[in-house]
C-alpha cells in the first residue's frame, strides 16, 4: 500500500508516494533518479550504499523508507554545494583516493559523517569509522589520507 | 622455453608470448567498421590513419593462444579533432579503475602537441571505437599505446602539412605547441580546430615517429585521475546506472548448486503480484519490474525443486582431486640434468604449495542494461570485453553484430572476473523478450554463485642447494594454476618446469564451477610457491634471503629491483628465522619486474598476521603516469593482503557456500599497512604492464616473513590464523 512520506532530501523537502516498507536504497536509485548511492551487498555488510540520515551514516540497503519520515536524507548528489565540491570531495581528488570509483561515494558520505562528529579524528579513529566500507581496488591508504586533508581543511568546522 | 646453456632467461618476450589469453573472442569473427562508417559515426574534423609500420610493433594476436583476427585495416582509427579543438581519442578499452582513462590522454595531448584538458576519450563503445578483444593482463599500455601514440604522432605531422599550405610556409619552418601550429620565426600561425573545420580528410604521413623520452612533456608525469571528480560526485555513470523509458529490472531463478538441474518449478505467486511479468522459458525463469527491490520479492514467492548430483568435492578435499585428475604435464622450460644437479646439491627441499580458489568480488557486481528494438540492440554493460559481447549478444538474438551496440560504462571492479558478460547476455534474452529495456543486476550472492573463481591450484617443487649456496636444481611441477609466472628468472644450471593443465579453466571435471583469470592469473600462485621455495633453500643454506636472492640472480634487472627495494627497507641482512619478520619476494609479471620486503607480527596465540610495513619496487620499462602506477602498486598490495591472509571460497560440491562479505573477507582499512612504492626510471625501455604485477609476490612476501618471524613455513595460502597457528614449530 502506497502511502505518502516526507523528508528532506539534500535540503529539499520531499513527499513521496511509496510503499512504506520498500528499501531506502532502490527508491533513491530508482524511484529518485540518485544513482550516486551504490549497491554492493544489500545487507549492510559494505557500505556501498552509505546516506547520512540527522547526521548520521547510514546504509539504505538495510532499511525501510518509512524510516526517514520526518527526517533530513544526504546523498552524495547533495555534498556539493553550488557547484562547489565539498572538501572531502575535493581531498578525494587531490589524493587520487579512488579506482575504479564504486566504493567512493558510500567512503566519502561515511567520512562525511565522521567529520560531523569528530571534526579532527585521529588516525585510529578514521580507520575506526572507515573499517566497515570496503574497497576492492585498494584505496584505501589515500582514502584515509584524504580524510585526514579534509579534516585540516575543515579546521574543524564541518558543514 | 629451453635453454642450451641451462641458464634460464626471463626476457618479457616469452610472458608476453604465453600468458594472457583470454579467450571470449576466440571464435568470433572481427567485426570492426570501415572507414565510411567510421567517419559517418564521428562526423567531422580530421581522421588520422596510422600507417601499418607501427601496427608491427603490436603482436597479431595480442599475446593470446590461438588464432586472433588479423588487425582490420581501420583498427588505426584512434582519434578526431573536433571542430572546436577538443580532441577525442578512441580506444576500445574500458576504464575499471586501473587508470587508463588518464594515461591514454596523456600519450595522445604528449604526442599530438595539446593541453591535456582538451582530450576526451570514448572508451569501449562499439560502434565508435577500434575492434579489441579486451580489457586485461596488463595490455593497453604496452599494446595498444605505441600505436595509439603512433596515430597521434601522425596527426601532428598531418596538421603541420595542411598548415604549411594554409600558411603558405615551409613545413620544416613549422612549430607545434598547445595545438597552434606556428611559424617559428614569423607571425603566422593556425590552431588545429581551424585546420580541421569542415574537413574530412584521410591523409597519411610516412616517418611521424613518436617521440623520443626527452621529449616528453606530459608522458611521465605524474597526473591525477581524470575521471575523479565524476566519482566523487556520483554522476559518474556504472551500468546500473543506466535509465531508459519503460525498464524493467529483472532477478533470475538461481540453482542452489553448480550442475543442478530444475525439475519443477511454480511462478503462480510470482504472478499474482500486480505489475510483475514472469517470464518461463526452458531454465530461465525471471521476474521483471519497474523497481529492483519488487523484483526480488516476486522471485522469493517462486517455489522451485532441483535435482541435485553434483561431486563430492569441498574445499578440503580438492587438491587431492585435482591431483587425481590432472592430466599428462607439458614441459614449459627445461635445460642441464636435474640428476646431476641433484647429486651436486648440499641440501635438497621437497615441498607441496596450495592455494584454494579466491573470488574477484568487485563492489560493483554484474549489471547490465539491455535494448532492443525491431532487430536494433543496444547494450550497456559492466563488462571487460566489450566487443566479444556484441558479437555474442548477436549471435544469441540471431542477429548480424553490426546491429549490436555495446557502450560500456564505467566498471566498477574487474579484476579480469568481468570478461564473460554472462549478465549482459541474460539482459539481452529478457528484453527480446519482453520486448522492454531490462536491466540485470546481480545480486552479492549470484556475484559469488557466478564468478570465475581463480583456480585452485597445487605447485610441487624438489630444489637443491650446493655448499656455495647456489641452486643446483630446480624441479618444478604446476597443476591447474596455469604458467603464466612460472618461468624460473633464477640462475639454475639444471631444471624443469612442468604445467599440469595448462590456463585457467582446468579442462572438464577438474573444478566443480567456473574458473577464470583473477589479477596476474596463474602468476600469484606461481610466484607464492617459487618465492616460498628460494626462502626455504636459502634457511636450509643459512643465508640472509635477499642475499641469497642476489647470489642466485643474473637477470640485471632483477637485481637492480630487488635491491631498490632492500635499500628503501632498509634490509639489513640475517638468516631466517631471525625473529624480526621480515619477508621478501621478487618476480615478473605482464613484462614488469617486482621486489617487495614486508614487515610483519605473529599473535603467536591467535595465529594471527599482522602486516605493518609493505615496500615495493617496480621496473616497468617506460612509466606513462606515475602517480597511476603507484595506485596500482598500492592497490595490488592492498588486494593482495586478501589472498594471502583470508580469500578462500567454502564449497561442497557445485554449492557455493560464501553468499556474501560476512563469510568472504575482504582486505579492510584496518588491515593496510604503510606501504612504500618506488618505480624504477627505465624510459628508455618499452611500457609494460601496470595494473598486476604488484600483486603476484603478496603470497610468498607474507609466507616468507611469518617464517621470518616464527619459523612456520606455511604452505597453503590463505594463512589463515588456524593454518598459521598448526604450522608453529612446537617448542
Ligand atoms: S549495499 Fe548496503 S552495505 Fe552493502
Ligand atoms: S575504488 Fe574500486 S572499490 Fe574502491
């Protein structure tokens, strides 16, 4: 049964028709258009497919739609603003942080998260938060080093 | 290859010769367009042919077995010059991540005289690119760059010519620069986008040789990814990415086993669901709807029985099997008399190496996206191959391949496991017959269920050492790996090399699922056991292992890696075990030399390794972009880590027990260790291949140091705590 739920969807409220219980993660992707947000395991076991939910990192491929009712969703399509990368994005660039590409926007969005909370993490605490995100290329020592760029360049304001 | 004086070579003519076939395009006939088409596709600005002199510097068939198709006359056709000075270039490879995608251009602005920032690439698309068989074993630098480079080149020449009769100047008082050619002394000069304007011109020029390495002004730079900020922003579009008016997302009915058979099957639940189409055709069976995640319920509400009688076999008991069912050897290398090398020897070691299968598991798993309209097929497909796709969707659909269009998208993840375009395939029969756009998207489980795993794989090897510490003998048996690495580059008077099955796929009855070529295929295993074994001769002839290594090692080329990468460690020489943990490998792959030292921990309780330092040294001949080859380097380390220390597919039988990341583990952040890369300045020698050979020594690398550290000399990898901790010399 359809039903309307609203949130805020990279700052722009939404009301959308849906089966409630459907998947976040098939209804940015399809439903929405936001591809940027990837499938990788579909039990939350990669974080391919990582949003920020109020903040906090989320996988949308372990859960319902209902769930982000009333609430404020970030995909990788709303990190840059104004056509201007986020710093994450852009230490992601600087550092060559990627291969084949497909793991980054879950690694970006779950740094993203990690900033908003620790705005100047230690090396362990990046490698902490990043552990669950897997990479198969193996970016992952520039990943961690971008993160560390970002961190400095935010001075520890996060936005 | 035979040696007469029993000294072995290692020149990078015989790994090219015999190591990267991979063969979906094997029986396929070449189909590339002529040039009328080409130019109708492309539109205007100026075409540049390159003359067949260059072609002979690019194996007929790239390195492969068998038969390939003579290079089509056009297969030159490799870049335009736009009418507003952009410059595209087209190759037929695809970009998974290993960098092609800069390096290329990077070749094409150097040669052709234009900013960077002004190429463009198409990659992979079949009705616009040149004919290539595919993406892997480290081929587009080495193979497809010189003549890529070649054509550039001979662009330049070209517009210099049309310059001097624009210009009314001499040629040869002519200058290139940021795509301007200018009148050196004089005022008179015309951009490239002029000369090219309205124009479709074929014309050649004899003698544009490429440039000299003193030349270069942007080959061998190191140069950021030019498809970063794409990926980083998410638009950068994979094929599951891909929308089309009407698309259907599709799931499929798998079977629980490899070799099961359905026997009954019943889709009335699946039907009742509103909007759902099933689609019953023999063994397809498929559930297709406007959104993935409705598919997939659709299929859970089908009941299916199989009838199963696959072997036996487990992941225990294969390497008994497999050595069962080998067939007759071929002999790869022999030279001097192992008997009298055998008598010479001081010690002699006699050791049995495993290695289980391992999966590719990319992120990104099969996707693909599929079209058809009255006898027009369009495919856009995560894949490595995409041309032996469109010739094998055409001739699924019955189809001559000039109606098949293949674009593929950014892949995400190859590692040679995305060649076989199964995915596509099944895409292409569900939209003929829903007569929809149907996407396939595999779900984590049917990426483990389909993969072509790499081989499990045995190596027996008898060696023996004299008083001096060299090696006298060298009797080497490979079984299922395939040979590829495992040619012997030490110096040994008397020895053999023998493949049991020779390539990737075993031969039938050998594995109970599919096998393919996985990074460096054949050549990690190789290069595990061999490396493993030299460690064990030079412990048994109480030699420090790098020493022992430069003893026995002729190969100049070999010895200046191998050094490099024992000064950047900082080695310091002692026999092992010596307590501190340090490993060192050495090898060639894809005509790239490798040396790695790893430092390592043992939790002598767990068994568990732990890796902190990885330092690597590489001579690939003629670096196009090193801050590319360096996230190779990093990324083969970093993958490389998995084989080693964990990556085993658990089967029983044809039934694959691994379905998703919680019981196939990964490499992971915290597991990376600080990793050091130096790339040997060799310009002056040919490109060779970048994206694997980093990763072949891995194996023997974290064996050779975990002896280091405990005296375990492991012989099966994965190194598994439970395999580290029996493996524990008992005090
Ligand atoms: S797709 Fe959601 S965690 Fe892997
Ligand atoms: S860059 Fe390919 S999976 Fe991370």
């Amino acid at each position: 049964m359809k039903k309307t739920i609203s949130f805020n969807l990279n700052g722009q409220r939404m009301n959308l028709d849906v089966d409630p219980s459907r998947t976040l993660l098939w209804v940015l992707r399809n439903d929405l258009g936001l591809t940027g947000t990837k499938y990788g395991c579909g039990e939350g076991l990669c974080g391919a497919c990582t949003v920020i939910i109020d903040r906090k990192a989320v996988r949308a491929c372990t859960l319902q739609v209902k769930e982000v009712a009333g609430k404020g969703v970030t995909t990788i399509e709303g990190l840059a603003k104004n056509g201007e990368l986020h710093a994450i994005q852009k230490a992601f660039v600087e550092h060559d942080a990627l291969q084949c590409g497909y793991c980054t926007p879950g690694m970006i969005m779950n740094a993203y998260s990690l900033l908003l909370t620790t705005p100047q993490p230690s090396r362990s605490q990046i490698i902490d938060s990043m552990d669950g995100n897997l990479c198969r290329c193996g970016a992952h020592r520039r990943i961690i080093a971008a993160i560390e760029t970002a961190a400095k360049q935010m001075g520890g304001a996060p936005r | 290859m035979r040696n007469d004086d029993g000294r072995p070579q290692s020149t990078h003519e015989e790994y090219l010769a015999m190591d990267f076939s991979n063969d979906p395009g094997e029986s396929l006939p070449g189909l590339a367009l002529d040039r009328r088409q080409f130019l109708q596709l492309v539109g205007g600005g100026i075409l540049v042919a390159i003359s067949t002199q260059y072609l002979e510097a690019v194996p007929q068939r790239e390195g492969g077995r068998g038969p390939r198709h003579p290079l089509p006359e056009d297969f030159n056709a490799f870049l335009r010059i736009g009418e507003d000075g952009r410059v595209t270039g087209y190759t037929g490879k695809i970009e998974m991540g290993q960098g092609v995608i800069t390096s290329l251009p990077q070749m094409l602005a150097d040669e052709l005289d234009v900013p960077l920032e002004s190429v463009d690439m198409v990659m992979g698309d079949t009705d616009l690119c040149p004919w290539d068989m595919g993406t892997f074993g480290s081929m587009t630098t080495r193979f497809f760059g010189p003549p890529f480079r070649a054509a550039a080149a001979e662009a330049k020449a070209v517009l210099v010519e049309l310059a001097a009769e624009k210009l009314q100047v001499p040629k040869d008082r002519l200058r290139t620069k940021a795509g301007i050619v200018y009148e050196e002394a004089g005022e008179k000069r015309v951009t490239y986008a002029e000369l090219a304007k309205g124009q479709k011109i074929l014309r050649h020029v004899k003698g544009a040789n490429p440039e000299e390495p003193s030349q270069f002004t942007l080959i061998g730079k190191p140069t950021l990814r030019r498809d970063a900020v794409e990926k980083v922003t998410g638009k950068a579009k994979f094929a599951g990415d891909i929308r089309e008016p009407g698309l259907l997302h599709a799931r499929l009915l798998r079977p629980p086993a490899h070799g099961a058979k359905l026997t009954h099957v019943d889709v009335s639940a699946a039907r009742e669901i509103p909007g759902v189409q099933v689609i019953q055709e023999g063994d397809l069976v498929a559930v297709l709807y406007e959104v993935p995640d409705v598919a997939e319920q659709a299929l859970g509400s089908i009941k299916a029985q199989y009838d199963r009688t696959e072997s036996n076999v487990d992941d225990k008991t294969i390497f008994d099997h497999l050595l069962k069912v080998a067939p007759q050897g071929q002999t790869v290398a022999e030279g001097g008399n192992l008997a009298e090398g055998e008598k010479a020897a001081r010690q002699v070691v006699d050791q049995t190496y495993l290695n289980s299968y391992v999966s590719h598991a990319p992120i990104e798993t099969h996707t693909a996206l599929a079209k058809v309209e009255g006898s027009k097929v369009t495919v856009w497909a995560s894949t490595q191959t995409p041309f032996p796709l469109k010739e094998a969707a055409a001739s699924l659909l019955g189809l001559p391949a000039q109606n098949v269009h293949v674009i593929p998208s950014f892949v995400g993840g190859g590692f040679g496991g995305k060649s076989n375009n199964q995915q596509a395939l099944e895409a292409v029969r569900l939209a003929k017959l829903v007569g929809k756009p149907v996407q396939v998207m595999w779900t984590r489980a049917e990426e483990f269920f389909y993969d072509t795993f790499r081989p499990a794989a045995v190596v027996k090897i008898k060696a023996g050492v004299t008083d001096a510490g060299l090696i006298s003998f060298w009797d080497y048996g490979v079984y299922f790996a395939g040979e590829r690495g495992s040619q012997q580059f030490y110096n040994v008077p008397h020895h053999r090399t023998v493949a049991y099955s020779s390539g990737w796929d075993g031969g039938p009855g050998a594995h109970p699922f599919a096998t393919g070529p996985w990074r460096a295929p054949a050549n990690n295993t190789n290069t595990f056991a061999r490396e493993s074994h030299i460690d064990a001769l030079a412990a048994k002839a109480g030699v420090d292992p790098v020493e022992f290594r430069m003893r026995n090692l002729k190969d100049e080329r070999m010895r200046r890696v191998l050094q490099a990468a024992a000064d950047k460690f900082g080695w310091t020489p002692a026999k092992a075990p010596s307590g501190r943990g340090y490993g060192v490998a050495c090898g060639i792959d894809a005509g790239t030399y490798v040396a790695h030292i790893a430092e390592v921990t043992v939790d002598k309780e767990t068994g568990h390794v732990r890796v902190k330092r990885v330092v690597c040294a590489q001579d690939m001949g003629l670096c196009i972009n090193p801050e590319g080859a360096k996230l190779q380097m990093e990324g083969c380390i970093t993958m490389g880590l998995g084989y080693a220390l964990t990556e085993e597919v658990q089967f029983q039988g044809g039934e694959i027990r691994n379905r998703n990341f919680d019981s196939y583990e990964l490499p992971r952040f915290s597991w990376v260790p600080e990793i050091e890369t130096v790339i040997i300045d060799a310009k002056n020698s040919p490109a060779q291949g970048g994206g694997e050979p980093a990763i072949i020594c891995m194996g023997g690398l974290l064996a050779n140091a975990v002896f280091d550290a405990t005296g375990a000399r492991l012989l099966q990898l994965p190194m598994t705590p439970e395999r580290v901790k029996a493996g524990m010399p008992r005090s």
